[in-house]
C-alpha cells in the first residue's frame, strides 16, 4: 500500500492511499458491463445535448463531446479500445478516453448526473432492446407453430393427463395449446416494457442535482416514455430486471416442458415424431443413438434462469435505499438471461417447423388407451343415464376390454347392450378416434374444423 493519494481515480481526491489490487479486480465490472457501450454513449449522448440546451455547457463543447464519443464507438466496435480494469466499469473507461481524447470539455460531461443514474439508465436501455429481439423470435416460434399445426390439423393423437391416455386430439390443436403459452409469454413481455421504458438519468446520486437540467428533454431524445418520478427510487430500482427475468423463466419453463414431450416423443417407446438430424447428435459408442441434445439442453438450461431469477430476487430483499454495490451483482445474471434464452428460443423457432410427425403411431397410440371412454359416458347420458351411473357402465366396459384384448370400438353392440339398454348402433360413430375428434366441434375444441379456425384467429392475433 502507498500513502500517495489516490489521484488516478476520479474519485480519489478523498483518499490517502491506492485501492489493494486485489480489491480493484474484485470490484471491477468492466469485464462484463461492458456490452453495455453502446447504451452509455447514447445515454451520454443524450446528457450533452441536454446540457447544452440549458446552458450548462457550450454547444462548442457539446459538439467535442459528440465527436470524441463517435470516435469512441467506433475504435469500440472495430476492437481497438483498451478497457482497463483500473478504470472500474464502462462508464469510467468511456469517460477517461473522452477526457483523453477532447481534454477539459470531457470533465464536464458528468455534470448533473453519477454512475448511479447512468447504470440505472444504460440497463433500462440494453434490456428495451433485449425484449424487443426476444418478443420477434417469440413470434417466430409462433409462426412455426401455426405452420406445423395448420399441416396436422387432422393428425390425430393420443391426448395424455398423468401422462396416461386420455383422450384423442389433433396434433395441431396440441400445437395450439403451446402457442397459447407463449403468447402469454409475449404480452407479459411486451408489458414489461412498459415499465422498463422509464428514465432514471437525472436522478444524479441518489437526490437529483442543482444543476437546472431538463429530464423530459433528455428522456424525449433516448426515446423513453417519461423520467422516473422520484430520485431515490429511480438509483434503486431493479424491479424492471427481476420482472424481465421471470418473464424469461416463465418462457424457458414452457420451453423445458415442451421439450420434454418432445424427447418423449422421439423415443422409440413413443416413436411419435422424428427430430430433423442438424438437432440431434449421437453416441460415442452405441452406433445406432439418435439423442435429442436441443430439447434436453433447453430443458437443461431452464434451470439456468430460474436460478437468477432466485438470485437477483435474494440480491434485492436485504438492501435499503438508495443505491448499493450490490447492485453490481444484477448484470451477470441478466445477460445470462438474456443470451440463454434468445439461444433457446432461436434453436426452437428453426427446430419446431421441421418436426416430422409419424401419423400413423400417434393414431395407434391413441386407439391402444380407450381414449373414447368419455364419449362412450358422453352418450350415456345423452341418453338419460345419470352421468355417475353412465362412468360405472363405461368403467365396466373397459374392465371387458382390458380382459379380452379388444377396443371399446371392437367391442359388439350386444355386449354393449348387456351393460345399458340404452345403447344403440349409433354409439359406434362415436367410439372411432375420427367421431371422437369430431365431435368436440365447438370453439376452443379438438375437431379439425375448429383448428383450423383457431389458427386463423392466431395469425389474427399475430398481425
């Protein structure tokens, strides 16, 4: 340690001697905040031209400003910038090759706000972009999954609860049923937003500033909705980054349970579908494996975001106001979210709509489970059976196909008749899997007719 002050830090005039340098690599963020440049230029961007707008600097030292911000985008994205870890985080590293570059004009630009703010601000910038990218991708697997089910509207399958058969649908109404999950998915997402696309910037430190700055100006060029509306609430706010990252863990749960059925599904004891080759990989002993490593992975990495989920949770519940290092903590987690599950969801939007589906196993699967036993209790009471005597019946009609080997369908109309007086030959349009289908024609249903409805609807909702 030296006793030398602490002059290489912007704010080292208080100190007496350097950080340890240990402790400058632990507090560092710079190794990560870093993707967030072009959302700190922006933001500073934004911070100059309002500054010189009410007098606070030139428009000759706005215009330094703006240049030696370009210039530093630009070495940026070319590669050739030197972040430094001694600089602490992105907006340091920024400013001190401002100053570098432009001189005294680059010292001013951090008047009227502190990193507090500009964090806060860069964030609710990066993740606006983010559920904008994650919402079209979304869309993306919708659209896949209206193409898939629109081509297997009519493709009958068993339908499962307690992962036991229950009763037979179409393979495009059971695609329905997940693009309704993540439409859920959207419009959570697409609300988020509207709490995301706030502006801290202005808040300064954690009390506002003296300065006579115009926030609504500032907040009208970054294209946000409005300035935060207390100071002290917009430093310490990461409410928007926990409700993003349950949005995500809510779309990877959906995600992992769909690729649950679809590794299911793929097995040969299933044998339902097939996964196009470019997503599976295979063994490096057994020849003849096909593994479904994108739906395992994604349901693998589910987990992921559940987890930082539960950890920025936990980071957030101990702090009191205003802004605290902790905070430094939000960023990992975030971006982590943010790269899984844009990759989870590309990897499903190019998958799903190459999904070859194997009509034949799903329709014998489906008439191996007495799938029709509702419709069979269905007709009973239809027919004036009380419908806890026609489950009875239906039960015991089950119980002889079980014993004999046979179908409801196969079954002959006498010993139907043996079990209620009120069955007819007419039963037996009911107890095919076609019949069956087609008889949930009313909206929101299985029957194709009402698929291809729902679809319509869908792309409906999508435009």
């Amino acid at each position: 340690m030296s006793d030398k002050p602490n002059t290489d830090k912007p704010w080292g005039g208080r100190f007496t001697e350097s950080t340890d340098a240990f402790v400058e690599a632990f507090t560092a963020s710079v190794g990560f905040d870093q993707r967030l440049y072009r959302y700190d230029i922006a933001g500073s961007r934004a911070h100059a031209r309002m500054l010189a707008r009410v007098g606070v600097i030139t428009d000759a030292e706005c215009d330094a400003i703006l240049g030696g911000l370009e210039r530093i985008e630009r070495d940026i994205e070319q590669g050739s910038f030197n972040w430094s870890v001694s600089l602490e985080d992105v907006h340091m590293n920024i400013e001190a090759r401002l100053t570098a570059l432009i001189g005294e004009a680059g010292k001013k630009l951090h008047t009227g706000r502190s990193r507090n703010d500009q964090v806060a601000t860069d964030l609710r910038l990066y993740l606006r972009d983010q559920i904008k990218a994650t919402c079209e991708e979304l869309l993306r697997l919708q659209q896949g999954l209206l193409a898939l089910a629109e081509r297997e509207a009519d493709t009958i399958m068993p339908g499962f609860t307690h992962l036991q058969v229950a009763m037979p649908v179409t393979f495009g109404h059971h695609m329905l049923a997940w693009f309704e999950n993540l439409q859920r998915d959207r419009e959570r997402l697409v609300d988020c937003l509207k709490r995301v696309n706030v502006m801290p910037l202005g808040a300064a430190a954690l009390a506002g500033t003296s300065f006579p700055i115009d926030r609504h100006y500032t907040a009208q060029l970054l294209g946000f909705d409005a300035p935060a509306e207390n100071s002290l609430d917009a430093v310490s706010d990461r409410d928007f980054v926990i409700e993003f990252c349950s949005c995500a863990a809510l779309v990877l749960v959906h995600l992992s349970r769909f690729s649950e059925e679809l590794i299911l599904w793929a097995s040969a004891q299933f044998n339902f579908i097939d996964l196009p080759d470019r997503f599976c990989t295979g063994s490096s002993i057994m020849p003849q494996k096909k593994n479904p490593d994108v739906p395992e992975l994604v349901r693998g990495k589910s987990g992921r975001v559940v987890g930082h989920l539960v950890g920025l949770l936990t980071l957030m519940k101990g702090q009191p106001l205003a802004y605290n290092k902790d905070n430094q903590e939000d960023k990992e987690p975030l971006f982590d979210t943010v790269d899984t599950l844009l990759a989870c969801l590309r990897a499903f939007a190019d998958m799903v709509p190459a999904l070859q589906v194997k009509a034949n196993e799903m329709r014998a699967a489906a008439a191996s489970g007495y799938s029709t036993a509702t419709d069979l209790a269905d007709y009973l009471v239809r027919r004036g059976v009380a419908f806890r005597d026609a489950h009875e019946i239906v039960g015991t009609a089950v119980r002889l196909g079980i014993e004999s080997g046979r179908d409801l369908s196969e079954m002959a109309l006498t010993e139907l008749q043996s079990l209620s007086s009120v069955i007819e030959a007419d039963v037996f349009d009911l107890l095919t899997l076609d019949g069956s289908v087609a008889a949930r024609d009313h909206f929101g249903g299985t029957a194709p007719r009402q698929v291809h409805a729902a679809i319509a609807r869908a792309r409906e909702r999508l435009a």
